[in-house]
C-alpha cells in the first residue's frame, strides 16, 4: 500500500447547530445574526436586490445614462475587397476566412466607401453606405441581400 492507492474518505460535516450554548460555536445571546433589525428577525424574507428601502441599483442604472449597444456592425472599406479574385463570391464568412476581418457581430458586416473597387464580385449579405453601393454598382458587381 502507498499514497497512489489510498481512497479518499468523503465526510459529510453535520450542520452547526445554532442558539445551542456558548461553546458551540454560534451559540449565546444573538447566535450571529448582529443585535438588532429586519435581518436578525425570524422569518424575514427580503426580495433579490432589495436595499432597505433605498432605491435599488437596478432602477438606478437607466438615469444614469441608459444602455448603449455595445456592438455595431463591422465596417469594411471597399478598396479591401479588391484582394478577391474576379468573379468570386464574397460573404462575410469569406472575409473571416481571409482574415479581412476579425470578428462576425449579430449585426452583419457594413461596406464603407473608401478608395474603389476595381474587380466584378458577387457580394452576398453586406449591408452597404451610399457612396459604396454606388461605387460597387460602377465596377460591374453584382449585389445580392
């Protein structure tokens, strides 16, 4: 027998029994609870969030400036799909893939304007400014939603 083959022996520590003498631990005059208020009270029942009255965080946090999205779409400038070959389809997932971009938010992918786009692509599920449908549409792409 060595320390590879010893069995563990779970224990199952029994309950502190509390208000059961001094030497036990929690015993005596409060059992720890404090000296006095709602909390040292039996039986009371206070909701998740509840501050005593003052009004809780949760209401307090949208007069303290609201909730902003914290993700927006992806913007990508036009001139970067020129590194596409003629004819290929473009998707956001192409552009993960070329590492074009790093990351896919739930609101898509945007093309920006931004330079020119020289070569005749597919674009599939983009989501474009003005100026780069425009600019697009002028280089023969065809765009589809």
């Amino acid at each position: 027998m060595d320390l590879s083959n010893l069995v563990s022996l779970k224990t199952k520590r029994s309950k502190k029994r509390l208000g059961r003498g001094y030497g036990s631990g929690k015993g005596g005059h409060t059992v720890g609870r404090g000296m006095k208020g709602q909390l040292s009270r039996t039986g009371h029942n206070l909701a998740v969030g509840f501050e005593g009255g003052q009004v809780p965080l949760y209401k307090r946090l949208p007069q303290l400036g609201g909730f902003k999205s914290l993700k927006k779409a992806v913007g990508i400038r036009l001139e970067e799909l020129n590194k596409f070959e003629e004819g290929t389809e473009v998707t956001p997932m192409s552009l993960l893939k070329k590492r074009i971009i790093r990351t896919l938010t739930r609101q898509g992918v945007k093309i920006i304007g931004g330079g020119s786009l020289k070569k005749k692509l597919i674009l599939k599920g983009f989501t474009y400014s003005r100026g780069a449908l425009e600019e697009a549409k002028k280089s023969g792409s065809t765009l589809n939603d």
